[in-house]
C-alpha cells in the first residue's frame, strides 16, 4: 500500500482525479475507510455531534480532538490523516493558535490540521505553513461561527466573488486544500477554478476536486438530521437495531449462549 502524502493530493487536481474523504473518530472506523481506499480521513469536530451528541461542534476540545485522533491514527496505513482544529484554539492570537497546532501535530499523529475561516485567517495559515505545518482550509457554511450565522445557511448564492477571493488568500497563504461546505454549486464551480490547490466539498455540488462526508452519515448510523446534501450508502443504524434486537430475544429466551458459544 503506498502512502497517500499532502504531495499526491495536490496532484490529484492537476490530474484531474477526484478526491475522496470521510470522517472517522475511532480506531475501528479508521480501518474500514482505509481498507476501502478512502483518500483523506478527516477526524472532524463534527464528532461533537455524532459522538457526543452535542447541538452542535463549539464545546469540543483540543483535547478531545487529539484523543480521537491518535485513535483514528493507528487504523490508517494508507489514507492521509487531517484534524480540525476546534473553535477557540486558533482565534485567541498567532502565538497561541500556532503552540496548539503543534501540540495536535506532534501528539496525535495527524499530517495536517483544518481551520474555518477565509481571507482573515489567511496570515495565521501563512505562519502555521511556514512553522511546518500542512494546512486545509474551511470556507462557505462554517459551522463554528453557527452562532453568529444565526443557523446553518448555505452560502455563495449572491455571487461567488467574496469566496473565491478567500480561497485565493488561503491559497497564497500556503493552505495545500480547501473544504467547500454548503455552496451553492454554481459559485463552488468558480472557486475551484479560481485556485490550483485542491477544494473538498460538502454540500457544494459535483465541481468541486473532491468530496468529503461525515462517516454517521454515509453509513447511515445518525438520524438526528439529515441534510439534503448527504447521500446514504448504507443502513447501518437499521442493521445494528435489528441485531440488538435479536441478541435481546436470545438472551431473554436462554437461546444464546448456546454449546457453541460455550466452555
Ligand atoms: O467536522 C467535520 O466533519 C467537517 C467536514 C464535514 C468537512 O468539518
Ligand atoms: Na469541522
């Protein structure tokens, strides 16, 4: 298995081949993406949501992004492996923002770290890729500014200059992707095109160098919401309920364990 480095991922857009990414928060998830020939496995503060059961991704940790993540780490031999930065770990200062992404790099075993933001946070990624680390850009729906947005709304629809102007900044600020979340296709289409590094989309349509989704989703395990962009691939949750349901039955009814199960 040769290991996916930032280096093929840049050159994936140039060659025109579509970029894969899932999330994933645990060790056995991990294994099943990389198995499966996912290109990036993001551990996404979106594990809030689908591994606290939180309202939404502000309460999450450093901490707890680390933990998930030395986790998801030992499950990948192939899939290259970016961590988001939670909200306030990189909005307090450079200096501050700069010791925390270097303290995910070095304990978690991450190869890169995501942070949301577009122009203003161009000088940070600027710093942090001259400090050595790989960054992967966040813009359009940010849901670590949900308060602020008021709700999670989709971007871009008055236009695409605000946001391939952002993209551009994040580009010249040394950020090796940038994810596309919540965009109106159209004004997506532009951004990518506005940029030579690669865009990641979620919710931005199909013109984007490659897509990302929240593992809960792909498989079908979370059903808080669903959004309209997130395609099912599986019915898990359905499988799982009906297994547990069985398993009830057996240990009810002295059906299991049976001899074979048995010392
Ligand atoms: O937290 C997350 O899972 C993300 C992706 C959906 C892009 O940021
Ligand atoms: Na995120």
């Amino acid at each position: 298995i040769k290991k996916i480095t930032v280096s093929n991922i840049r050159k994936m857009k140039s060659e025109n081949e579509k970029i894969s990414c899932i999330t994933a928060y645990d060790y056995t998830s991990a294994k099943i993406l990389d198995q499966a020939g996912i290109d990036i496995v993001l551990v996404g503060d979106s594990l809030g949501m689908v591994m606290n059961g939180y309202e939404n991704t502000i309460p999450v940790t450093l901490d707890e992004m680390i933990y998930h993540t030395k986790s998801v780490k030992r499950g990948l031999q192939r899939a290259f492996l970016v961590t988001d930065m939670p909200f306030g770990t990189y909005n307090v200062s450079h200096e501050k923002a700069i010791e925390n992404c270097v303290r995910v790099i070095k304990e978690s075993g991450a190869e890169a770290v995501k942070l949301e933001g577009g122009a203003e946070v161009a000088p940070l990624v600027e710093r942090l890729v001259k400090s050595g680390i790989n960054v992967m850009g966040h813009i359009g729906l940010m849901p670590q500014s949900v308060h602020v947005m008021g709700g999670y709304k989709i971007q871009g629809k008055d236009g695409s200059e605000k946001l391939a102007a952002d993209a551009m900044a994040l580009e010249k600020a040394g950020a090796f992707s940038i994810v596309v979340e919540g965009v109106v296709a159209d004004t997506a289409k532009k951004i990518t095109a506005a940029v030579s590094i690669p865009t990641i989309g979620i919710g931005a349509g199909v013109h984007c160098d490659g897509q990302v989704l929240v593992y809960h989703d792909v498989f079908g395990l979370f059903d808080d919401f669903t959004p309209k962009f997130v395609k099912r691939y599986a019915n898990l949750k359905e499988v799982a309920v009906k297994a547990a349901e069985n398993y009830v039955r057996e240990v009810k009814s002295g059906v299991f364990p049976d001899g074979g199960h048995s010392f």
